[in-house]
C-alpha cells in the first residue's frame, strides 16, 4: 500500500491534446470577462429560484375556501391534512385534471372524518406533506420527524406475492389497480417540483443592455393511467415500482431509523437557502440533466431509507461548495446523455472529457497542495463510485482506472483518520463518517475484483468481532448487513492467500470456518418475503433483509469457488443458485427497481450458472426489464462479462467432450476474473 497518493499526472499524458487545449482556452476565456471596464462584455448565467407573490394556496383556490397563506402550510391545509401548494400546480392548467384534483380532495377529507370516527383508540399522527417551495428541496425540507421515524415493521399480508418477474415470453396482460393510486396527504411526501431560472445579460462598458430569461421546470409528478387502462405485464411492473417510489415515504410501518447515522462532512443544512450554481449555459443543461436524470439512481438503498437525504444532504451541498466534484457530476451527465440522449448537446466526447480532465487536474493541484482532504476524498470517491450507474465499458475515452483513484483516496482516508474513527474500542461518538462508508463498501468488493486482501480488511475484523461498535453503515448506504460484508471482505482475504500458496488442506479449514460464520447471520432469518407493508408501500427494512439474503448466497458461491476441483455442476453451487434465483424474485426488478444495486451478486450467480438453467432464463429476463439502462453502468459492464463467461465455458465443455451438450457432464469452471484479464478489461462491478 503506497504511502503517498499515486501520480495522476503521469495516468493522464496520454490525453488527447485537444483535451489539454481545451483546460488552456477555458483558462484564458475567463480572463477578458473581467475586464467590464475595457469595452468588453460579459454574461451572466444564474441559477435562481423564485417565490409568486400569493394570493392563497391553489388548494384553497380549488376549493373556492379562504386561505391565511401560512408557512410552509396554511391552516386549512394543515388541519385537513392536504397538499399545500402555493407555486402553480401542473393539475391547475387542465380542467379535467383539476376536477379530478377536486375529487381526490374530497375523497381524502371524507377518509379523514371516517378515520376520525373510527379510530378512538389508536390515535395516527400523520404529518402533512412539506410546502412545494421553488428552491430544491434541502434537509430543512425534509426535516419533520414523523416522516423519518417509523414504527414496528408490518409484514406484507399478500400469500402469493407480488411476481416482478415478467414471463419470459412476455404473455398475458394486468390491468392497473386504481384503487392503489397514491393519497398524497396520508401517504408522505408528494413529488416535487423545481423552477430553474437561467438569466443571460450582456454588458457594454458596464452598461446593461440586452437580457434573456429562460425558466425549466424540474418535476417529479407523475400521473397515472386513467382508471381501466390495460397494460403489458412487464409496464405494469415499472409501473408498480414507480409507484412504490412516490409512496414509500409513507410507510408509517417500518423500524426507527437514525437520520443522523452519517455525516456527509458539509456541516448544518438546516436552512432553507436555495440551491444556487452559476454555470455556462452548455454545462447548466449538464447540471440539470445530473439533477433530473443520474441524481435518483445514484443511491437508491438510502433514498428508499430516508428520502430526500441523498440530493438535500450530500448531492446539493457538495455541488455548492466542491467545485472538483461539480466537474466531476457534469462529466457523469455528459457520459449519461452519451447513452441515453435526451438533449442537444453537440460535441459530447468533448464535454466529458474536458470535465474528466478539469477534474483529474484539479485533484493533482490539491494533493500537491496537501489540502481540503474532505473535498478530494469526496470528488475522488465520486470519480469511482459515479462511474458503477453511467457510460458503456466500450466508449473509447481515456479514463484512469478506478484502482489508481482509489489508492488516492485511501491515502487521503489515512490521513483524516477516519478508520481510527469508526474503530474505538469504547464505542462511536457521533455520526459515521459518509465517506468512511463508502470507501468501505468499494474497498470490500473492489478486493474481490482483484482477488486482493481490503485495504482496511483489519478495521472490518475488529467491527465483526465488536460487540458495541459493529455497524459501519453499509446495510444503510447499500442495503447488504454490516456483518455479511465483513465476511466477504475475510472471504477476499482467503482468495488472495489462496493465490499466494496457500496449502489446499488449510485453505479447505479455513473455507469450513468462513462458511459457519455465514450461518451464524441468518439466525432469526425467516426468509424472503415481498418487501411491502399492508399498505402497499416499500419496506426498507424487508428490502434490506431480502438484498442480504442474496449478498449472502453469493459470498457462499465465491467461497466454493475457492475449494480447489470446483465445478459449477457440483451439488452445492447448483443448490445455491436455485436459493438464490428464489430471493431475488423478492427484489424489484426494471428501471426502478434494485437490481443495479445487486451487480456483485448477479456477476457471482450467473457466472457460475449452467447452460439451459432456469437461472439463465431468469437473469435475460431482468436484463429485458432494464431496457436501455442494462447495459450501463458496472450493471452493463457486468451482463458483458457474464455472457462472455458462458461463451467460454461452452467452448470449453464442446473441447472436452465433443459432440456432447449433455448438462449432467462436469461444467469447467471458467473463472470471471481470467475472463476479465484475458480481455483487458478492468471492471469495478459493484
């Protein structure tokens, strides 16, 4: 483990000159404009959100009833329970939308008085939405207590459960159950909206003349199908998991949650200042496109948790005070709009690489400079972890591995002490570092792609065998338990031991030990179930029981994979594989599901899964629900290497026996990782 940061100056000379031009000319650009009093000009870009003047809330107005315009609710609004929105809904414009809006009211008071009447026992306090302010919502939005505290869990009560897995001949249709359409004032937040408004001014000997204003509306509302429309099954799956994602702040049956468990290292954003970055106009488009389309599928585990927490407490701030990560996230839209399209951005290599290279080059200044480690170490884990949900492996940039990134920020997680934070014997004193924790999931699993020991595999050991200070908060960040993960990182530490000769009779002794520590995490496991209370909203707390379980399974299919003579045709890996295709049928599946969030499990289980298997069949048909964000991502990355696996395995059994396709003979096991080296492929696939 180098002492130092690695040179990233010497990673980059390879860069295209145009690249290294580009950094020069947006250098030199910057210079004129500040000459106003030179006969120049200048323009201003600015992101500024607007409050209307009120005149009472479109929900008084709709209800024709006398609104006292309170903050963030009015008192009609409050005491009924009801969205307050003084920014123009998009329902007001539409008379059929607003008459529907109109009924939605009415129905949601008569449940109120009934519930009223009903409940003298049980008292619910259910907190109103937050107002729909014009600035991006921030942790102050998000702060009432109610929404981030819940109660007991509350199994779903459904005897089949709910089949995420459309068929894969994709027959028959389901048809949309209205009567699960999300009531927005019991049920937690309501979606948001955001007004973006971009003003350009030009100056003549400082003297104002021609203005521009353009205003985007950013919003998360969704509409539904109208009552008795039919849908394919597999819309009807998105459909029901988006429709999970605008209820699951809802969810008043699930554990106590800490909303201080992290600090994200940007102090108190308890306050209501808006979100505010000024940026050209090309990377303004960049920005919005980061906001709208990457920020909601950058950590979907701790979204499901504590919504909001990952744009209002570690996304927005980071990109107001951190420029390094602000290029970094404007290249990750860039790469993003690569493959999917949706704006008119011309010269999109350029763009991504000029915010690569202005990112890696602002990195090598502050580490010469020995300074704001925080910042680094979060642009740096952003280079890494940003690029596991964007960009094809077969783009063609230059791009520094993600290993060499992360020995600079294992460097710089030396220097702020933060295993030694996370590590006192006598227990934590205040939140877990953020950071800490994201460097640890990379570190665990980064291992495995290398077949290495972790870097901090010792700090993991003493949090496993802790019996007060255990939690590092990976269940939080990424779903899979604390314990699970430190397993897998003894596991890494096995396979690296194995490859430095390790004799087979200990190394079977060892594989034996890890394998009933295993065990000893699914004491009180009574398995999977669907991740859903009886109100049809998302359980975090199932969801995170069911992602161990797979975690789990595939931490014991490496582990086989360690004996020496293994085979994916043995016994035991085939029964694991059929354990593990039965838990993941309990994730959600397509565009808003969690199956990016399983990308490690998928590449252990399909890797060693046999031809014509149902697994096979089951894995193509999540990849199908993905659509065009499949083949994204380490997601992307991953579903490469899988099929380029099975090629060879196939070749390999044709080679051994030929003629014959008969599954009963010994399937050679084609390891994942000489499948990666032989193609020169470097994955990070977490």
């Amino acid at each position: 483990m180098p002492s130092s940061p690695p040179d990233y100056h010497n990673c980059s000379k390879g860069a295209p000159e145009a690249v290294a031009k580009m950094a020069v000319a947006q250098s030199t650009k910057a210079k004129p404009a500040s000459k106003a009093n030179n006969g120049g000009t200048k323009s201003k870009a600015k992101t500024q959100m607007h409050r209307r003047s009120r005149t009472g809330c479109y929900t008084c107005r709709l209800r024709r009833k006398k609104c006292d315009e309170g903050t963030p609710l009015c008192t009609a609004c409050k005491h009924l329970g009801l969205q307050c929105e003084y920014k123009r809904p998009m329902w007001w414009s539409n008379n059929d939308a607003r008459r529907k809006q109109k009924e939605d009211i009415k129905s949601i008071i008569k449940r109120k008085k009934l519930a009223e009447k009903t409940s003298n026992s049980i008292q619910t306090s259910v907190s109103p939405p937050p107002g729909l302010s014009h600035s991006v919502p921030t942790s102050a939005t998000y702060s009432d207590p109610m929404d981030r505290t819940r109660s007991a869990s509350i199994d779903s009560h459904y005897s089949g459960g709910f089949n995420f897995n459309s068929p894969p001949n994709g027959t028959e249709f389901a048809v949309y159950n209205t009567q699960i359409h999300p009531d927005y004032a019991f049920n937690g937040y309501s979606p948001y909206e955001v007004d973006v408004k971009t003003e350009r001014q030009m100056f003549v000997n400082d003297v104002p003349t021609l203005r521009e204003s353009h205003v985007a509306t950013f919003s998360t509302y969704q509409t539904p199908p109208p009552p008795g429309t039919v849908l394919p099954t597999g819309q009807f799956e998105n459909g029901w998991t988006e429709h999970i994602r605008h209820e699951r702040r809802g969810s008043l049956a699930e554990e106590a949650l800490n909303v201080n468990f992290f600090d994200f290292a940007h102090g108190s954003h308890n306050n209501s200042k808006p979100f505010r970055v000024e940026l050209e106009e090309t990377d303004q488009l960049l920005l919005d496109h980061f906001i709208l389309q990457v920020l909601p599928i950058i950590f979907p585990i701790l979204e499901s948790n504590q919504h909001g927490s990952v744009a209002s407490d570690l996304i927005f701030p980071a990109l107001q005070s951190n420029g390094v990560y602000l290029n970094c996230c404007l290249s990750i839209a860039a790469q993003h709009i690569k493959t999917h399209g949706g704006l008119p951005v011309e010269d999109i290599d350029d763009a991504i690489m000029k915010h690569r290279y202005a990112t890696i080059f602002s990195l090598c200044e502050s580490l010469k400079r020995d300074e704001n480690h925080q910042q680094i170490l979060e642009a740096t884990l952003g280079l890494i972890f940003f690029q596991c949900i964007v960009g094809r492996f077969d783009d063609g940039l230059l791009d520094i591995p993600w290993h060499q990134h992360f020995q600079a920020a294992i460097s710089l997680v030396q220097k702020l002490e933060l295993p030694a934070l996370v590590s006192d014997p006598a227990g934590q004193v205040g939140p877990t570092p953020f950071n800490m924790t994201l460097t640890g999931w990379i570190d665990i699993l980064g291992a495995t792609m290398q077949g290495i020991s972790p870097t901090f595999a010792h700090t993991y050991r003493e949090k496993h065998l802790s019996p007060v200070n255990s939690q590092l908060g990976l269940r939080e960040l990424m779903g899979c338990e604390d314990r699970v993960m430190y397993l897998i990182s003894e596991i890494a530490c096995l396979d690296s031991l194995k490859k430095d000769g390790m004799d087979d009779y200990t190394l079977c002794q060892h594989v034996s030990a890890l394998g009933e520590q295993l065990t000893l995490t699914e004491v009180g496991d009574t398995g999977p179930k669907m991740p859903f209370s009886s109100s049809n909203t998302l359980s975090p707390k199932q969801l995170c029981r069911n992602i161990t379980s797979a975690f789990r399974i595939a931490a014991r299919i490496y582990l086989c994979s360690l004996i020496p003579g293994f085979s994916p045709s043995q016994p035991s890996p085939c029964a694991l594989i059929d354990k593990l295709h039965h838990v993941l049928q309990f994730i959600p599946a397509g565009p808003l599901g969690y199956d990016r969030s399983l990308v490690w499990v998928y590449l252990f289980g399909a890797s060693v899964s046999l031809p014509g298997s149902s697994f096979r069949v089951f894995f193509e048909d999540r990849v199908s629900q993905l659509g065009a964000d499949a083949m994204c991502g380490a997601f992307g990355r991953m579903v490469t290497l899988v099929r380029e696996v099975w090629v060879q395995g196939e070749n390999l059994a044709q080679v051994a026996t030929p003629g014959s396709c008969s599954s009963e003979i010994m399937q050679p096991f084609v390891n994942w990782r000489d499948v990666m080296q032989s193609k020169g492929w470097d994955f990070l696939l977490i």
